[in-house]
C-alpha cells in the first residue's frame, strides 16, 4: 500500500489533513485482531515518522442494554470481546454506558459483565440515560466507576498522555457555570501540543436525534484554544466529520468530530445528513480505535467481525 500522505502542518496556514489515497484491498494484525481494508477504504494507521502510533484508546457510547452473553442477541458482551482483543491503553466511553435507568444494580448486572473487564483504564462520562436513575441523577454512574469518574469529586476532568491533553466532559451540566468555568482554567493551563474532548450530546449528527446545540458553547471553547478532536455518542451510529468550526462551517483548521454510538445499544436511522458529515454506518455494532502520535491522530472503526468499516484521514495537531 502506498504511504499514506500527512496533512501540513496549521502553522504554514494550509490544510491540516488529507484524505490517504485508496489502494488495493490489504490484510493487518492489530491488537491480535486481522483487520480487513477493502479497496475502497483509506487505511487510518500514521505514516512517515509517525508510522507506530505512540498510543491507542478504544472509544464507543451507548453501550449495556439490559441483556447478558447468555442472549446471542446481545451486543455489548461482543464489543467488550474486540476490546480485549485491541488491548488499547484507555477505554473512553461517551454516556449512557448503562440503561434504561443506569442504576447501580443495573451496572453491577449487565456492563460490569463486560465492558467492566476494562474499568480501571476506562474514562467514562456520562450519558443522559444516567441521569434516570431514580436514586438521584448519576448516582449509579458514580457508585459503580467511584473515582475513576469522579477523580476530583465533580462529573468532569482532564487527564494527560504523553503529548496529549483528554478533556472528559458532562453535557448533562453544560448550563453549569462551574463546569465552564473549570474548562476555561483547564484549557488555559494545559501545556500539550494536542488536545481531545469527549462528551455525550454532539453539536452534529445526522442520526435520529439530530444536532443538539447544547454543546456549542463548549465548541468554541475548544476551538479558540486550538482542540483537534471531539467525540460524542447518544444518536447509536457512526459518524466522522470533516474539520468545522463551531458554527457549521467548514475549516480546514477546525475541530474534527467523531460520533461513536455503536457500543451496544440498538442501531439509530440516518434522518438528515449534515454538511460537513464525511462518513456514516448504522446497524454495526463495533469500536473505534484511536491511533495516537505525538503530532497527530487517526481511527478505523472496527466491526466485532473484526473487519475495518472505516478509516479516517490522518490529521495534525494545531
């Protein structure tokens, strides 16, 4: 397969990605996993000096449906079982991890039955399914993850890996002074070159919920201080988009969204395709794989066929 070519670098004020250039169908082992990439399909992995990623993460949302392995319908347990395969160094999921209510016994009954094989080196937020919980919004949630959500006692935080600066959000609270606040010194003091937000609601989406505006604040949060990545579950498909700014509009400077909901739950329709939505897959169940460098970023989704559904351009830090 030829080298994938590398987007320039934001600096030189050109694009900052590329879509890879198409080659013939190929065979690869990642995480013990054979990955197929038909021939229409860009292959994700970095190139040139960044050709071995310096880190994986695993992300998905919408995950635990009320079932167990013992249901050969039941989907989570299956992409627990590629999780385990990818061994990725950080298990990011976007919100409702657990229904309906995501109460505690619901988690101890069903996610903790899979994707609990993964909770010390998961980074979870919250969904709005969370937030049914009839002992209290997020009670559940918080009980079962305990500090691995709630590092500093509050439903959001940040974290870093090696050139990289994770931003783990709460869209339930965006109306929340404290959270804003938080993001705006988070931001200010962060120190590495890449930075990466997740939360639940995204802006766009092209699924069945649609675009939710809630978080458009929060865009241009992230935009002024340079983010390359947000990822969002709640509509249950797959969607990447291409670089936008917080208004809709495309820029090859802006912030690339990823929607990954397709953890577990029950498959969404497309309704209406937005501009700027390069990709979209429903009625797969699977992951996504995050290849991480120092420079830059890339993803396949992968199926619990094991096969790649989809690649992404490779992009650099701004």
């Amino acid at each position: 397969m030829p080298p994938t070519p590398r987007a320039m670098n934001s600096r030189t004020n050109k694009a900052r990605w590329a879509i890879p250039l198409a080659a013939g169908a190929s065979l690869a082992l990642v995480g013990g996993v054979l990955l197929w990439s038909p021939a229409d399909e860009a292959d994700a992995a970095p190139s040139g000096k960044d050709a071995k990623a310096a880190f994986t993460a695993v992300a998905a949302g919408d995950i635990a449906e009320q079932c167990t392995s013992d249901d050969s319908g039941c989907a989570h347990p299956k992409t627990a079982a590629l999780v385990e395969k990818l061994n990725p160094s950080y298990v990011l999921t976007m919100g409702d991890n657990q229904y309906d209510d995501a109460r505690l016994q619901d988690f101890e009954d069903y996610y903790d039955t899979s994707w609990g094989a993964f909770k010390d080196k998961t980074r979870p937020v919250p969904g709005n399914h969370e937030t049914y919980d009839p002992d209290g919004p997020l009670e559940g949630y918080k009980s079962y993850f305990g500090s691995v959500a709630y590092p500093k006692g509050e439903s959001y935080y940040s974290y870093d890996k090696d050139n990289w600066h994770f931003i783990a959000l709460d869209s339930n609270s965006f109306d929340d002074k404290a959270q804003i606040d938080w993001l705006k010194a988070d931001l200010a003091a962060n120190s590495k070159k890449c930075v990466a937000a997740y939360w639940h609601h995204p802006l766009f989406s092209s699924g069945e919920h649609g675009n939710d505006p809630v978080s458009r604040p929060i865009w241009k949060l992230l935009y002024a201080n340079k983010a390359e990545l947000v990822m969002n579950g709640h509509d249950h498909h797959y969607e990447r988009f291409a670089p936008q700014n917080p208004d809709g509009k495309a820029d090859a400077n802006g912030i690339v969204e990823l929607l990954g909901g397709m953890g577990g739950a029950n498959p969404y329709k497309i309704e209406e395709v937005q501009p700027n939505s390069q990709k979209r897959i429903t009625k797969t169940f699977g992951v996504v794989k995050l290849n991480f460098t120092d420079t830059g970023f890339s993803w396949n989704l992968v199926g619990t066929d094991g096969a790649t559904k989809d690649s992404s351009p490779s992009y650099n830090c701004r």
